[in-house]
C-alpha cells in the first residue's frame, strides 16, 4: 500500500519541481479533456502553448500580448502574495483594480481634451490611491470590528463592478459616444495613453511596474524586517505575538500593498489594452490573479514565470477557440486544473510516498 | 508461585520513521503494581494503548490469563477486565459526576442507583465524591477521582494509570497512593506509568524500564536506588547540576497587585499578583497547570497587558510596555509551548534567532535585516547549547524535542538577559538536555541575573530555585525558601483553599 510520510524538512527538490509537474500533469489531462471533445490534443496543446510564440502568421501579433497580458497578472499577484503569506486573505483584489481604474481613469479624464505631460502621471497616481483606499475598507473592519477579510473584500468585488457599471453608463459615459455606455477611449487621448513604449515587444508601463514590484517584493523578502514579520505571522500567529509583531500593522500593510498595485493594475489596462472603462474591462485579471499567486509559489520571481505561463494560456486558448472552435469554457477550465493538479501536488513539499506492507 | 495475569511477548510497534516499540516483552502479576518507566517518548503510552486496544502492534502477542489476548478496541478491553486512566481526562464539564460516569458504561443504571453505588465505592476506596456535582466545578485531582471511580465501577482486573500524578499537589498524591494500594490489596493489578523514580520506588512492586521502545530491564525498584533506575531509563549517567553559593542581590522585578484577564475563555485570570524577583535570585513558581501559568508568563513577555497593577523593572516602569521594549531593557522570557509559541516550526533555525534576539544582538539596522550577524549568533547559540542539528537552516520542527528547547533556551539566555522568565524549561525534554537547561540557569544566575521559572516539575522547582510560591486560580501564595519547605507546605501552598484535605486519605 502506498501512504503519505511527513517530511523531517521540506524538500527543497519539490518547492521548484511542483509546479513543473502540476503543468505537465495538466498537459496531459488537458489531452485527455481536447480530445474527449473531438479535437485533436497534440495539435490543440500546439496552438495554446507554441503558436503564440512561434507561428510565423500569429507570432508578432501574438508575442506582444504576452507582456501585455502578463503585465496586471504580476502586479495583482505581487501584491496578494504578500497577504497570503500572512495569512491575510485578500480574495477582493478584482474590486480594488476596477476601483483604481475608475479613480485613475476618472482623474485622467477630467482633464480631457487639455494635454499635459502631467496626465498621465497623475491617473497612475490616483489609479494606486483609489485601489489602496477600496482595500483599506476591509482593513478597517478588521482592525476595529473583526470581520473576516475574506468576505467583505470578496463582497467588495460586486459593489466595485456595480459602480463600474453605473459610471461607465452615467458619469463617465462618453458624452460624444453616442448612447453608447462606456467612457472616452483612454488609449486615443494623447495624454493618458499607456502605449508600447518598444514597438513589438507589448511593453508598456505597466510592465515597467510590474518588474519594479517583482524586485521590490523580493528585497522586502529576503532583507527587509517588514517581509519577516509578514512570514512570520503567517507561519505561527502566536510566535509573532511573542516576537512582538503588531498584527494590525500587518493586515494594514499586506492590504494596503496588494490594494495599490492592484489598482495601478487597474490605470494601466485602463490607459492601455482595454482603452475604455466600460462594464466589462476587467476580465477578471483578480482572481486569475489568486492562481498566479500561487501557481508563483508566493515567490516574486516564480510569480513572474507564472504570470507569464497564464498569460499564454489566455492568449492560446483564444487562438485555439479561434482554429479549432474550442469552447471559452474549457480554456477556462484548462486554467483551473492547473491550480488544482499545483495544489495537490504540493503535499510532495512536505510529505513523502511511501511503500509500506500492510 | 504468583500468577500471571497478563503476558506480553515481543511487542512490536513502528510509526513513520519511529520505532515506537521493539520486542517489548514483560509479565504484569496478579495484585501487583507494576511500574512502567521511561523518558518522554520511550514508548510507554504506545504500549499501554496496545493493551488498552487502542493501537494494533505490528508483530508480538499478548494474553489474558493465560488466554491469547487480541483486543481490537477500548470496549472490548474493558470487557476483558482492563480499564486506564488516561493522563488527559476525558469528562463533560458541564455534566455532573454521575452523568459523566454513566456515559462511559456499557449498560448505566438509572441515575439514583448509580449514585448511591458511586457514593459507596469512592467512599470505600477513600476518594470521596459528590455525584451531582458539576465536573466543571472540581479540582483536577477530584476529576481524577471521577476517573478512577469510573474504572473502579468495571471491577477491572488491571487498572492502567497514565502518569497520574503529574496534575496534582503533594496531598492529593498521598491520597492516590492510598486508594492504589488498597486496590492492589482486592487481588487486582496496576500498570503505574511515569517517569519519576521516587514515586515508583514508594509505590511499585516490579518496574520495567523501557528505552527507545526497547525494554531495559524488568526489577524491583525497591531494591534499586534512584541512581540505578534513572540510568538504565537514559541510558548513561547524568550530570547533576551544580548549586553554588549566590549573593542575592537588590530588587530588580517587582510586580504590584497585577490584575489581568485570561488569554483565553478557557484560561485563568490573575488577581491581585505580588512579586518581587532579586538580582542573583531563581524564583521558582509552581502549581497545577492551567492555574495562570501561561497569563504569568505572557504578563512579564507583554503579550498581555496588565489591566491593573505595575510591573517595575529597577526604577522604571514596564507595565504597558511592548514585547520589544522589554527586549530592549533585558527582560527575556521563554513561553511553555516549543512549536508555535517559542519558536516558527517551519522556519529555520536562522530565522527563529531573529524572532527575538533582533533588538539586543542589532540584527536589524533601519529595517534592513543582517543575516551575516543573525547566522553567526544562531551558530553561537548552537555551539554553547550543544544544539544537536545538522544546519542552521534546518527548520525548527525537524529537531527533537530537547534539541529545539535548548535551542529556544539557549537563544535568550545567550542575549544576557537582566531577568528571565521561563514557562517549563524542561518539560518533555530527556534527562540529559534537562540537566543541562538547568544548569544553564544556574549559570545565568551565577551572572546576576533575576529568574522567574514557572513549571509543573515540583523536583525541578526545588532542586533550582531559592524561594517558591505557587499558583492557584489566577492568585500567588506567599513565597518561602525553597530550603526550609516541606513537602506538606508545598501541597498546601499548591492546593489554595480548594486543598483536598488529608483526613480524606483516612478510612
């Protein structure tokens, strides 16, 4: 009979190799899964995972959304990772990058059609200060009523996508749009619009961003006080306590991070790829996100790689859909096995198998 | 010849990466007390629960008078006349004496029947009990008694005790003793487990000494000194820590009429605490558990802060005063619970140092953590604590026992602390690394520091310290030197108002 041993100390082989084999285990039963549905597995995994890449007719369309893609999925995962590893679950991240938007994109757009270099600066700005404050809500009924975060950031997701909804309908609604809802295009205003900054390449600043948090979360990590007591609080509360860790200051600062790179997530889509802020511009980049995070092992640089692979598997899928009339939705569940083959393949961190006569 | 009740042969039992027992074979007689000793994981409770059908051994077999004897659960043995009590009670608090008793039994008579049965036996074996009342309300010796009148009740043919004496005060283990022997004296057997010698050398028959799951020897330990039995439980002779002769000193710790809520709805509050701790002086604190030990600790660590009353270190005043700060004034301290508390059980070593000795080693500059100097004094640490691992990066939950306890001690008393307290030092630690704990403290001692040890381990307490008091119910009895106590004045000290009386003990 096989069982499960714990491990005297995890393994530091299996912390980098799980996630290799989560995304090998994947591609097999996403085989499995394309050709129960008729297509022809090599061939579809080919289109998901190659020709984005590599195909000489969609590659240099393909190649540039990568980053493009990539980009708001390492901000938003950066920042959740530092709540995860204190066990602060921030589980709302897809409200506080709609808030960022609105407020950024609201802020840029109150200054339309004046040009300035200063517009720009100032929507990211109110863009990382609207996502901060939309999580701060959840931090201060924590802190002063104990709720749990989980729920009111996740509740906080549908109040910021029905204030989404009503703005682009009412406030922010293009006033020469015809009807139309949705807010000027963000994109064709000089002044706020987040362009590829090397053509071809799909690096715009949310990208810069985006590298900049990957080496700021990895410094806060290994050198600063700040990411040991985020560890430390995730791994034994009570040591924490004894250590003389404020656990308030935790919540507020995990929170806080993730609030703000979620929401110059938000400004960034919003100037750049999605150009407009309508109902539907967030395609749920918050909660992919949460896969990322973990699929990234919490490490800012695995975090990155992840992100990289998603975007991908986004960018696939659709060409996929695109060649071989793949349904959405088993793209989407192609996403979800492989946080779900991650995850149990994470018990061979601490666990061994082995053989034992019965 | 005696006749033998129940034979055990070859009893073998392993875990994951543990032998718990290996061919493990003894006799327990009939009317006999038959002690099992040996350290904090030499496999004892694993083979009482082999007997009690709790745990299925991998190989060996055992018999029943004569009768091959394969429990396959607790019920089945207690229907072969086998019933233990175990070192954790398992009773409804918010159930009465008698409700309690009738939910362990097969076929329970109606209410009033079986409280006047329960009256009669506790009576009759000296450990008197009022059936109705409420478990909650009664003293963890008197709980004990709900215990062993349930077992008594089965008219069991032996009668297994899980250190049974490690909740109660000196009295209460007069008392127990009384009430073990007069059921020996019905023919019936005991197996009496734990761990300390003059207990079993006043109250056993035969002994058999068990070490890292292997049986040592089977002997008399009347006719073994304490010597010779702690030997063969661990295996080599044991360095007894030395007691020199100290200056005490001024005050350097006082605590005033400190009043505090518990950390938890099932914790104890304190009331009314006075204290003061001397320069050069080993204040030793004892008591039953649970009785504020942990509020204490949490108290002097600034985990909680005192409602009323001032803690004064020398001339300042500390009683709001965070965990860090009193790092930074030299107040360390060391919580009971190892993995969790005291120490990250997944992070390493390295990282474990700097969870409290970030403030006085200046391991952090400006936020910015120095690895260099935090692995350097992590390797100090280990090197003066003889820490058995194989690397500083080992994660804390990877070293034994003893090991990470003379870590987490090692880790404050190399700090120099000005006052140290300490929560259990050597609780669950093997003999050899609780002798050098405490001599460690000693040591610290020696150096002029101030020591406030809390722990269970009344031995412990009075072979370290020079004044005692005790915990009782969130209050401090009055603190004596430890050289002039008698035993009775520490049951006393320890049992507060709720002290079972003597006069129980009598028939």
């Amino acid at each position: 009979m096989l069982s499960f041993e714990k491990r005297p100390q995890p393994s530091k082989f299996w912390i980098i190799f799980t996630p290799i084999l989560a995304v090998i285990l994947t591609l097999i039963a996403g085989a499995i899964l394309f050709s129960t549905l008729g297509k022809p597995p090599l061939e579809s995994l080919k289109i998901i995972f190659w020709d984005p890449l590599f195909h000489p007719n969609y590659a240099a369309y393909s190649r540039p959304q990568l980053l493009i893609k990539a980009g708001p999925l390492i901000l938003i995962a950066i920042g959740l990772s530092f709540g995860f590893k204190a066990g602060v679950w921030n589980i709302g991240a897809e409200g506080q990058y709609i808030i960022g938007a609105v407020i950024g994109g609201g802020v840029a757009l109150a200054f339309y059609p004046y040009e300035s270099i200063i517009v720009f600066p100032l929507a990211v700005l109110f863009g990382a200060i609207g996502g901060f404050l939309w999580a701060m809500i959840p931090v201060v009924l924590r802190i002063y009523f104990k709720t749990n975060e989980i729920l009111v950031s996740l509740m906080l997701v549908y109040v910021a996508e029905s204030i989404l909804i009503s703005v682009s309908q009412g406030l922010l609604r293009n006033p020469e749009g015809m009807g139309f809802p949705g807010s000027r295009n963000l994109n064709q205003y000089a002044s706020s619009a987040n362009n590829e900054l090397i053509t071809g390449t799909g690096l715009h600043w949310g990208v810069i961003f985006a590298l900049i948090s990957v080496i700021f979360a990895y410094f806060i990590f290994q050198k600063h006080t700040l990411g040991y007591q985020v560890k430390l609080t995730g791994e034994a509360p009570k040591a924490a306590k004894f250590a003389g860790v404020n656990p308030n200051l935790i919540v507020f600062f995990c929170l806080g991070i993730s609030g703000t790179l979620a929401g110059l997530a938000g400004i960034f889509e919003v100037t750049g790829q999605a150009g407009q802020i309508t109902s539907s511009f967030n395609s749920g980049y918050g909660f992919t996100a949460i896969i990322v995070a973990f699929l990234g092992r919490l490490h800012p640089v695995g975090i990155l790689l992840a992100a990289l692979l998603m975007a991908l598997t986004y960018i696939g899928g659709e060409l996929a859909q695109f060649q071989l009339q793949l349904p959405a939705a088993s793209i989407q569940l192609f996403q979800g096995m492989l946080l779900f083959f991650l995850l149990a393949a994470d018990i061979l961190v601490n666990y061994r198998v082995s053989r034992k006569r019965s | 010849m005696t006749k033998k009740l129940l034979e055990l042969e070859g009893i073998s039992k392993s875990y994951p990466g543990v032998i718990a027992n290996s061919d493990v074979s003894f006799d327990i007689n009939v009317g006999e007390v038959h002690a099992l000793l040996g350290e904090n994981g030499a496999g004892k409770s694993t083979l009482v629960k082999t007997i009690y059908g709790l745990v299925k051994p991998d190989n060996g077999r055992m018999s029943l008078n004569g009768k091959h004897y394969v429990p396959g659960s607790p019920s089945e043995a207690r229907k072969a006349g086998i019933a233990m009590v175990f070192q954790h009670f398992s009773l409804f608090e918010a159930l009465s004496v008698a409700e309690n008793i009738s939910l362990g039994m097969e076929s329970p008579p109606n209410q009033r029947d079986l409280a006047k049965k329960i009256k009669s036996v506790s009576n009759s074996y000296g450990l008197p009990l009022e059936p109705g009342k409420t478990v909650g309300s009664l003293s963890a010796g008197e709980r004990q008694r709900v215990e062993i009148v349930r077992c008594l009740l089965q008219e069991p043919k032996l009668l297994i005790m899980d250190e049974p004496t490690s909740v109660l005060t000196p009295q209460e283990v007069q008392i127990l003793f009384e009430t073990l022997r007069k059921i020996k004296s019905e023919g019936r057997s005991i197996l009496y487990i734990s761990h300390k010698l003059e207990e079993i050398r006043k109250l056993c028959d035969t002994a058999t000494i068990l070490r890292l799951g292997k049986k040592v020897e089977t002997c008399t330990p009347s006719k073994t000194s304490s010597n010779e039995l702690a030997e063969m439980m661990v295996g080599s002779s044991i360095q007894i820590p030395q007691q020199k002769k100290r200056e005490i000193g001024n005050i350097l710790l006082s605590l005033e009429n400190i009043v505090s809520k518990s950390i938890n709805t099932f914790g104890t509050s304190l009331s009314n605490l006075t204290l003061d701790l001397h320069a050069g002086e080993i204040f030793g604190v004892g008591g039953v558990a649970g009785n504020g030990q942990d509020e204490l600790l949490s108290i002097l660590s600034g985990e909680l802060i005192a409602e009323s009353g001032q803690i004064k270190l020398e001339d300042r005043i500390i009683t709001a005063d965070k965990p860090r700060t009193r790092r930074e004034l030299c107040v360390l301290s060391a919580p009971e619970e190892r993995l969790g508390h005291s120490a990250a059980p997944n992070m390493s070593l390295v990282e474990n140092t700097l969870m409290t000795a970030s403030q006085s080693q200046h391991l952090v500059s400006k936020g910015f953590i120095d690895w260099e100097k935090t692995r350097a004094f992590t390797e100090k640490i280990i090197e003066e604590f003889d820490v058995r691992t194989p690397s500083i990066e080992n994660v804390a939950r990877s070293l034994s026992g003893g090991n990470l306890q003379k870590f987490v001690i090692g880790r404050e008393i190399q700090q120099e602390p000005k006052v140290f307290v300490v929560n259990q030092p050597t609780w669950g630690v093997d003999a050899a690394a609780a002798a050098s704990i405490r001599q460690a403290i000693l040591t610290l001692a020696d150096n002029g520091a101030a020591i406030l040890i809390i722990s269970q381990d009344l031995d412990e307490l009075l072979e370290i310290s020079d004044r005692f008091a005790a915990l009782n119910e969130g209050k401090l009895s009055d603190a004596l030197p430890t050289r002039d106590l008698t035993v009775d004045q520490i049951g006393l000290m320890m049992g507060g108002k709720r002290n079972l009386e003597l006069s129980d003990a009598k028939f």
